[in-house]
C-alpha cells in the first residue's frame, strides 16, 4: 500500500479510489504486481539505510554510497546474534550486494563489524559510475543475498531469499535538479481540497520511482498551477512548486491568466509538457545546466487555435533512452475534439525530439474519400518500426487504428497497410514490447505492431480507461472506470487455444464441441444434436463449459507450471545489449521440465522464435538437444546496417508472446502459470558499451609514470616534457604570439607567459579552473592529468616528447572495449586528422592506400569535406617546434557513434626559427671575419707604439687651396 505523510492525509482523501490506485499502482512502482515482497520477518538478514522509507530504496548521491546489514531481529538474542556472526565470518560468509542496470552488473561484498553486529558495505560513487553530468539514467536495482550459490534452496527456505530494491542515482536525474517555478509548501493544497477532481501523474521513463504529480481542480477557480515531484514514488515528502506565475508571464492575451489550471502533463527524457485550458507549455531541455529555474515556452499551434484545450489530451508512450542517437524517439501528440456527429472538429497534432516542427495527423486518404467523420482518440509513434500509429472511431465502422510510414515532413498519406478495424469504443493506445494494446469497453492486443488484432478482454460494466506497465516482469495492470484492476502477463495474451476439445453446454440447447479458435476470439464448434438447437448466438451467461469425461460442470483453470526457460550466458531480463555495426552476437538459451521429469517424446521441440522486423538484423535460429533431452537454442545476431535500429529478443514460454523489433523464442506447452514464462532483452544497434580508439605508444607508459615518474626510452631519452605553467602553443604569427583558446598547465594563481600582443591577450580560456584562483582549486584528479583531451588541458602538465627533426612518426590505433582485448583499427574504421590548436607547420605523411580507400574518398567527396586516411600505416611529421595536439576522428557512417583519439606530442631541441638563425650565422660570420683579420694585421707588420700613435695623430695635414689664376 502506498504510505504518505501526516501532512497530506487530509490531500489524499479527496481523491476517488481510481485515482488513489494510479498513484499506488504507477507510484509505487506496483509493489504488489511488480516486486517481489521483502518482508522482513521472512528473511534471514535485514537491512536499511538513512532514507526512512519502509522500502528498500537506495540514493546515489556524489558522495560514496553506504549500506548497513544485521541478521534478522528474530534470530535471537543479542548473544547469539554475535555468535551467529563470528561463526559467519570464520566460515567466510559475509552478505554480497549485486547492483545492476540494463547494461551493467556490479559485486560488493560487505564487511562486518562486530562491535556494532552489524555488516556495512561502502561503495565509491566512481566504482558505479564516473558520470556527473544532467542525463537519463537506466533504473539500478540491486540485490542482497547472504548465500550466493544456494539459489535452489530459496524457493523452499525463505530465510534465504534475497532482498531487492532499487537505487537511485538523484546526482543525474534530470527533473530532480530543477526549480519548477515558486517552492510551496504541501499546506497550500489543503484549502483548495474540496475542488480537487482528478490527480494527473507522470513518471519519469528511466527512473521508476521518480515522477511529477499536479492535481486538476473544477474550472473557474484561482488556484493555478501546482506540480510535487517526488524521487521516492511519494512515500515521503517531495518538493511542491506553484508554476502559475511562471506560465502566466507567458500569455500576452487581453484576458490575462485568469483561471488557468491544468488539464494533463508529460515528462519525457529531456522535456516536461505542461497541458492547461490556456495552451502547451513546454520546458527548456532539462539536460541544460540547472542554474536557474526551469523556464517554459508556450506553444503556438494554428491548428488547434480555435479548439478547447480544456477537452484535449495529451500523449507520449514513455521509453528510457540514455543514448543521445536515440533521443529522436520521442514523439508528444495532441489530440482534440469539439461537438459531436455532424459538428465534431476533431484535430491531431504530433511533434518529435527536441520538439521544434509540429505535424498534422489524420485518417489516410482513402478513409477521408468515404466521408466518413473520425473522432481521433490517440496518436502514438512505434519506435522500433518508426511508424506513427493513430487511433480513431467513427459510428459507422467502430474503431480504426491505422499505421503510417513517418517521413520528415510528416505522415505518408496512405496507411502502412490496411487499417484494423474493431467494433468497440476505444478510449486509447498502449504500447508494450512487441504488443498494441487497444482498450476501452473491450481489450484488444496485437503482436504485429497493429496489421491483426485479438480480443483479450471483454468487459461487461467497466471501461478500461488507462493501461500501466511493469519492465520488471512484463506485468500490464489494466484500471477500469470503477476502480477494478486486471492483472496479464504481457507474454501471455493469446488465451482461446485452449479451449479446443471442450464443450460448451447450453441448458435446454444442444451442446457444443470446440473444434478451432480464431484470432479474432471466435470459435469453430460441431453440434452434438442440431434439433436441439434454435439460436444463431449464445448469450453471455446462458452457457458453461463442460468435461465431457468427467461428471458435472467444471471451472476453467490452467495447469500448474511444469517448464523452465534459462539463458546459459548469464545474461539479465530486460538487459539492453549494444551491438556494433558488423558485429556477431550468440545466445544460448536451454528450455526443460522444471519437475525434474522427462519428456515422453525424443528431440521435441519447445522454443520457438519470431523475428518481428527481419530488416533491423540478421537472426540466425539453431535448435539441438543435450544428452538429457533438453531443448537448446542457440541465436545468432549480425549487425549488418549501419543505422540506428532496435530488436527486442522475448524469449519465452507460451502462452507468452513477444516484444517490439525483437525474437521471440517460446515453449510451447509451458502454463501461464510460471513466475518466469519469458526471457526479453533488447538489441540495439549502438557504440556498444565503453567502445573507444586509444593510442598506444611502441613504449607503453603506465599512469604511475605519466604523473610520478621520468621514463626514458631506449636511447636513454626523456619520453615525456613537463609543460610551462599556463602554457600555450605557438601559432603561425611566430613562437611568442600564442592564440589559441587552450590552456595547458593552469594555474589562475601564475602570470601568463608570452602575453606581448593583443592577439595573445584576447585568447585563451579556462576550462576546469573557470572561475577558480588557484589549481589547487581547480580540481584536477588523476584521470584528468592523464587525458589527452582538449577539454582537460587545464589539468594536463606532461606530454610525449621528441626530439627534432620529427619525421614519419608513426600513430599506432586500437579499437578498446569494456572486458575484451585491444584490436588494431583498422579498414573500414578511415579517420581524420586535424590539429586542435590551428598549427599549420605539420602534414599527414604516411597512411596504407587501399581501393576501398581511394573508393569512399570518390564517394564521400561532396559530402565531407576532410581527407580521411587509412589507420593502418598513419604517419605524421612535424616541421616546427614545441606542442602539436593532433584530432583523430573516425569518419562518420563506420559506428553509430563518435570515436575520437588525441595525441598530444612536444618537439623539442629543434632549431631557432626564421630569421633568427640566419642572423644568429651572419654575425657569427662577420665577428670571425673581423677576428682573422686582426690577427693577420698583427702578424705581418711592426706593432704600433704610444709615440708612433702620436705622430701619426699630430702630423700636419697637406693643405690644399684653390689655384691662383691669371686675369
């Protein structure tokens, strides 16, 4: 049950017990549907951290993560409890916590402490993860088990179950960094209780027990706008804003904002969407830096200008993306309808990341020619077949949904392929996995992305009015208008199958037997005695089924579970693998009788597997069978595309089904019974997790070295130059007229050296040390020192050194990846290569020419405007002096993501530069003329003395006058 606080009692007893289930279900991450119990009694250890919460929530701050354990309260004394622990630790049995995400996995072992009686594991932030920065992150869950390697024993022991929750990292949420307007307290709800009539939540698509709460209150009050955003599914407290002012600055209208409340709310991975009766609002990206408040901008949309805003929903099927490639996959839709029959203006608008271009939806033309009136209902975008799927109903022919191609300028006019037509009132969409769930006064569900539907659900009073989900185990709990709950296996929506060779029994009618089921729910039945019979269809409740080999009447039920489903490369449900472009995957997964008995038939075939979007990536499908008869299956995936595609693989035990652009693999006599029918992981065709290019020197230096230590090579060389303070690289205006924007070496305590120009005054930027005084406080660690990057130049103070002429230097590039071997980069990975400081005096000189080389520099001409080169033979060469920072990129259209490497060397001893060195020659040339000269002199004549210097200053001149003449 979802607990609140004392403060918001009287708030919650005004909401109608659907809306109290929605928070309790969506909230609290629907604990009794989603998670499996951690009651403490039943468990042989408990454990609890600072949070309050009666769960097991963990929060990941920037500070290191603690976790406190102690054996059960029922164990014992306290004697016995220290007894217990020492025997424990003798035996080398401490508690061990696994924490893990869709793509990691992570071990930590407690530590005991036996003064306390308690074991404590403390967990570096940077052992999780070394992220900081604003982003969405994949939902961590962790797991606490005492006895690993004894999982057998916990379905009959509960003692040694292991405890489960989540962990939260609330340092990178992105909506918990904001200010959403005014901060208020929860108080200010509790006058305005009374004209409450609905709460609308949106949670957050990565974080499970992160969301955003606003009640709507009656039309025609002051109250405004007010939002809670909780990071514990609201077991306690959470922040409350009032946004009214912030949204009311604004309407620029004559009638001002008065009365402006809500009507629904979105929170996407980067945007929160704000619908009130007086237009959109949309927010600024949350991933930005949150220095100030979150701002909003009001949409403005000609197409809804004359419409109601007030009847108009707001939709967004919610998807984790952590990858920026995939941001583009979230798409926000608007729909609105005004008066009814021959007066209905129904209009659908539909936008996608970042949100900036608007879009018409609407009925294909071939349905607008029928002039037929479609009310749309719903618009969502399927983003494993990037198709857009609409939702309509008209009174002629019920209710349509229609599939469209999505281009850049909006819909394709005609339908993907012929819209699914059904005769129900729909109220909406609802996606999951590989499924189309249409729900309403009837569910229908569709395992084609929307060609065919099945009826899974047909209800008698109730009207489904919103359809919720669980990743954790596939669960889909389905709310009705009075507060009923439905419960379905997300993998389970094909029942009907099963009923084949029963009979249906009419009192006073003939009976029947079922012979086939259709898709559509319908059924093929033999009449036992057609005299008998006198109806075209039976009515609800006018029937039963009935064993025809057994006495009386008897109630449907599915047999107890008999099968299991592994994967035998440990890999997690729900896991998100990347894999990269011409890259081959393989998954072994082993299908037997749970039981522990065999099956009656040789080599029988239990699994299957479907390919839903054969075009995403080649899947290559082996079955064989151990010694012991055990179905095994063994996949092979290739990437082959270099685009960006996802493949959802379910496998799974029917009657259990699929998921989105994915594999299905399933046992086909499995009951829907079992806790763990199906196996689904998805396939992305990403930069698989840590894939990088590094440089490796032909002499490896340690990072020890790189910070402490004075390597030398084998010729007795310094490999490495310890840079200037504040130092920057010459430019081509000469040696001492640095320009470039890249301090090395900072330190904003120290004088700039060689600021003599104005062109050297107005360069240069601070980057880790911004607005710091010292470099103490510029906080440069370790793994900053180390980095070749141009962002952490601040903190970089040794670079590679050579000595001049550098000619012909080889750079040597691996492709590195997370847990697996350096491998040369090589042909297709062609790079570039630019030097990030504008230096000019160096030139590429080596590289391998290949044809496929010479072929993509013909075909990428027009579009790149680089000369690329093979990585294989890279050679450069230096014609100047001190620091050259290279770039090396791999050109774009290898990998789905951007490999870049920065080599960083120094060229010292090298030459003065022109025209220093000629003068330097010239007057070393003339002074040793000059000195041979002297000597020469001095050799072959008589050396003068103080009375010859006399004479020779005090002789008379001859005096020279003009000649007299004649007259």
């Amino acid at each position: 049950m979802l607990s609140v606080n004392s403060n918001m009692v009287h708030f919650w007893n005004r909401f109608s017990f659907k809306d109290y289930l929605v928070l309790a279900i969506l909230l609290n991450g629907i604990h009794t549907v989603c998670a499996e119990s951690n009651e403490q009694d039943q468990n042989f250890i408990q454990c609890f951290n600072d949070t309050g919460t009666g769960r097991y929530r963990l929060y990941l701050g920037l500070e290191d993560l603690v976790m406190d354990c102690m054996l059960a309260t029922n164990a014992g004394s306290s004697r016995q409890s220290t007894y217990q622990l020492k025997l424990y630790a003798a035996a080398g049995l401490l508690p061990k916590i696994e924490i893990y995400n869709r793509t990691n996995v992570l071990s930590f072992t407690f530590e005991l402490n036996i003064n306390t009686t308690k074991w404590r594991a403390t967990v570096p932030r940077r052992n999780i993860t070394i992220m900081t920065e604003i982003a969405p992150v994949d939902q961590w869950y962790f797991e606490i088990s005492m006895f690993q390697g004894f999982e057998a024993l916990h379905a009959k022991a509960k003692l040694l179950e292991t405890l489960k929750g989540t962990l939260l990292d609330v340092a990178r949420e992105p909506i918990l960094q904001w200010t959403i307007g005014e901060e208020v307290s929860p108080q200010v709800i509790i006058p305005h209780e009374h004209r409450i009539t609905k709460v609308q939540v949106t949670q957050s698509p990565c974080a499970n027990d992160v969301a955003v709460m606003a009640p709507v209150f009656e039309p025609g009050g002051r109250t405004g706008v007010i939002l809670s955003v909780t990071n514990s599914a609201f077991t306690s407290s959470g922040r409350w804003f009032n946004v009214t002012k912030t949204l009311c600055d604004l309407i620029n209208d004559l009638s001002g904002c008065v009365g402006i409340s809500l009507v629904d709310l979105k929170l996407t991975n980067c945007y929160l969407f704000l619908l009130t009766n007086r237009g959109l609002f949309i927010s600024q990206d949350l991933l930005s830096s949150a220095t100030e408040p979150l701002k909003f901008s009001l949409l403005v949309l000609p197409v809804l200008a004359q419409m109601d805003y007030a009847s108009t929903t707001l939709w967004f099927s919610p998807q984790c993306v952590t990858n920026r490639l995939y941001f583009a996959d979230d798409f926000v839709s608007l729909v609105s309808n005004k008066g009814e029959g021959g007066q209905l203006q129904s209009r659908c608008v539909y936008s996608g990341y970042p949100f900036t271009q608007w879009y018409v939806c609407k009925a294909s033309a071939v349905e607008r020619c029928k002039k037929i009136t479609h009310r749309y209902l719903s618009f969502l975008h399927d983003p494993y077949q990037h198709t857009g799927l609409l939702l309509s109903h008209s009174e002629e022919e019920g209710a349509m949904l229609s599939v469209f191609n999505l281009q850049k300028d909006g819909l394709k006019d005609l339908t993907k392929f012929s819209p699914a037509k059904m005769l129900f009132k729909p109220k909406g969409i609802f996606l999951k996995d590989n499924h189309v769930i249409l729900y309403g006064s009837e569910v229908w569900s569709s395992s084609d992305r929307g060609f065919s539907f099945t009826k899974i659900l047909n209800m008698d009073d109730d009207i489904i009015m919103d359809v919720l989900s669980c990743t954790y185990n596939s669960i889909v709990v389905m709310l009705s208008d009075k507060g009923t709950i439905f419960l379905m296996k997300a993998a389970n929506m094909k029942f009907g199958i099963q009923h084949v060779g029963l009979s249906v029994v009419c009192p006073g009618k003939t009976s029947f037997v079922i012979l086939q089921v259709y898709q559509d729910g319908t059924a093929l039945a033999g009449m036992c005695m057609p005299v008998l019979h006198h109806y075209n269809i039976l009515k609800a409740q006018t029937w039963l089924f009935f064993n025809a080999s057994r006495m009386g009447s008897w109630s449907l039920h599915e047999g107890p579970c008999r099968h299991e489903l592994q994967s035998l490369d440990n890999l997690r449900r729900n896991s998100l693998v990347r894999i990269n472009v011409h890259e081959t995957l393989r998954f072994t997964f082993k299908a037997f009788m749970s039981d522990y008995s065999f099956s009656m038939t040789r080599s029988k075939k239990l699994m299957k597997v479907i390919l839903t979007n054969p075009s995403a990536m080649r899947v290559n499908a082996r079955h064989y069978w151990d010694k012991t008869n055990n179905h095994m299956l063994n996949l092979t995936i290739y990437s082959h595309l270099c685009k960006k595609a996802m493949t959802m693989v379910t496998v799974f035990i029917p009657e259990c089904v699929q998921a989105m652009t994915m594999v299905t693999v399933f046992i086909t006599e499995a009951s829907l019974l079992c806790d763990s029918p199906s196996f689904t992981f998805t396939l992305q065709n990403a930069c698989p997790e840590g894939l990088s290019i590094v440089y490796l020197p032909s002499q490896p230096i340690s990072d020890y070295e790189w910070i402490h230590a004075d390597p030398e090579d084998d010729f007795d060389n310094k490999m490495l130059f310890d840079l200037p303070v504040n130092y920057r690289p010459p430019s081509q205006l000469g040696v001492l007229i640095p320009t470039s924007e890249n301090i090395y070496n900072a330190d904003p305590n120290q004088r700039f050296p060689r600021q003599h120009y104005p062109e050297s005054k107005t360069s240069g930027q601070f980057k880790q040390c911004a607005g710091k005084k010292s470099a103490e406080e510029c906080g440069c660690t370790d793994a900053l020192r180390v980095s070749p990057l141009a962002i952490n130049s601040d903190c970089r103070k040794r670079v590679l050194r050579k000595t001049y002429p550098l000619t012909n230097f080889n750079i040597t590039l691996y492709l590195r990846r997370t847990n697996r071997p350096n491998q040369p980069l090589r042909s297709p990975y062609f790079v570039t290569v630019t030097e990030v400081n504008n230096r000019t005096n160096w030139a590429v000189t080596g590289t391998h020419i290949t044809p496929t080389l010479v072929k993509m520099r013909q075909y990428l001409k027009s579009t790149l405007n680089k000369t690329f080169y093979n990585s294989e033979g890279l050679q450069i060469s230096c014609y100047g002096s001190e620091l050259f920072h290279f770039r090396i990129a791999v050109i774009p259209g290898v990998v789905l993501c951007d490999l870049v490497e920065e080599v960083q060397i120094y060229v010292d001893k090298a030459p003065l530069a022109f025209p220093a060195a000629y003068l330097i020659s010239c007057m070393t040339a003339i002074a040793l003329g000059g000195f041979l000269l002297l000597g020469f002199l001095l050799r072959n004549s008589t050396p003068p003395t103080a009375n010859s210097i006399k004479a020779f200053l005090t002789t008379d001149r001859a005096k020279v006058a003009p000649a007299e003449t004649e007259d």
